[in-house]
C-alpha cells in the first residue's frame, strides 16, 4: 500500500512518485543506557521536525528521501547531518541560532574562506608559471623531437580552475543548506523557557497544549509569584 510523507506540505508518496519513505525511529531498549537516551534523543529530533500538532501516534508516519541531504537518514549518528529530516520541512525557524549553531557557521565559512584563498593563490601561481614558461620558452627554441604534443594553453588551465572555483561554490552552497537546516532542528527542540515558544504557535501546543504563545504567556505571569 503506498504511503504518503507526513512532512507538513509534501504530498510524495512511495509508490506513486517512487520515493523511498523511512519510519521514525525507536528508542533502542537492551544495548545499554548510553543507547538508549541516544536512539530517544533521536526520534525526539524526528517528532520535533515533523511537528504535527493533529498526530497522537507518530509510529506509522513515514518520511520520505526529499526531506534527507544524502536521500536517507542516519537517525542513531548525532554527528551527520540526515540525523533527522532537514530539507524542505514546510515552515521556517524564526529564532536566534544557538551558540553551538553560530559555532558551526563559523567554522565553516572559515573554511570556505580557506578553499578560496587557496584557490585565488593557485591562480596567482599558475600565472606566474605560465609567465615565466612562456619567456623560456622564446629564450629557448624546443626541439623538435620533443615538440611532439603541446601543453595546455594558459586560457585552457584557466577554465580548469575557473570550473574548480564552479565547484566550491556549490560545495559552500551545500554547507549552507546544512547549516540552515541545523538550525531548524535546534529551534524546533529548544524549549527550556517561555521565550524559546515566541512566534511558534505550533510549537507550543505540541509541548504545552496550549492554543498559542499569548495564552502561555499570561499562564507563566499568573504562576511565576507561586
């Protein structure tokens, strides 16, 4: 029977659009207590991003490959970035990132920092070789047994590294998505305060049941004094 994805606004299903759907995953009982709270930490990540406010049993809602970076998840692999869906998830994170987040765009727009530097010193390397190649080369006549095949012209090694430059562009491209859809996930988790619901009213009624941030505002006022 074909299933259809669950994420808000995508309507794929299995067997119509061929897409390959993933179950949530279980928490793992019997492999130790570090497995357990790991594989829980997991499909609280999966329940979050999904963030169905009209589902009490997420166990038969599947996932499909569109909403993964690599096309599938790595639910029990904290460190990779299909550790819950992060594509295409039907809403837009309206918090502030967390430091851990800023902590990862930093380090990789330093790193992108880095792939252009070196490739801008390439260039600049390449030519200076070229330059100097092409001066010997009209000091020094090649022979003719050696003049067999022609080295690349200097516009030809250009567009090598202009399509190298192409991409890590698209490399840096990829790394930003990641880096959105981290993000997401840790807006969509974060709930240690009444602050961490504001312009989320989704978000509260799937931790608080509550209708909206308004009404969890004044609940916080009228219980803070006790």
């Amino acid at each position: 029977m074909p299933t259809t994805c669950a994420i808000v606004n995508c309507h794929n299903r299995s067997g119509r659009d061929k897409k390959s759907c993933y179950r949530i995953p279980k928490v793992i009982y019997g492999q130790g207590e570090a497995a357990e709270k790991k594989s829980e930490r997991g499909r609280r990540a999966w329940i979050a991003v999904i963030n169905r406010s009209d589902v009490t049993c997420y166990d038969q809602l599947r996932v499909c490959s569109d909403h993964f970076i690599a096309g599938k998840p790595h639910p029990y692999d904290e460190s990779h970035t299909d550790w819950a869906p992060c594509k295409h998830l039907g809403y837009e994170g309206t918090k502030t990132p967390s430091k851990a987040v800023v902590r990862h765009e930093r380090l990789q727009n330093r790193k992108e920092a880095a792939k252009k530097t070196e490739a801008a010193l390439s260039l600049l390397e390449l030519s200076a070789y070229m330059e100097h190649e092409s001066d010997r080369d009209l000091a020094e006549p090649i022979p003719e047994s050696l003049a067999v095949e022609e080295e690349p012209s200097i516009t030809e090694k250009l567009e090598l590294a202009n399509q190298e430059i192409i991409g890590l562009k698209e490399e840096n491209k990829q790394l930003r998505e990641q880096n959105e859809c981290l993000k997401n996930i840790v807006h969509k988790m974060k709930a240690n305060s009444p602050e961490d619901f504001e312009g989320d009213n989704d978000k509260v009624k799937y931790y608080a049941g509550l209708p909206s941030f308004v009404t969890l505002m004044a609940l916080n006022h009228l219980l803070a004094p006790e």
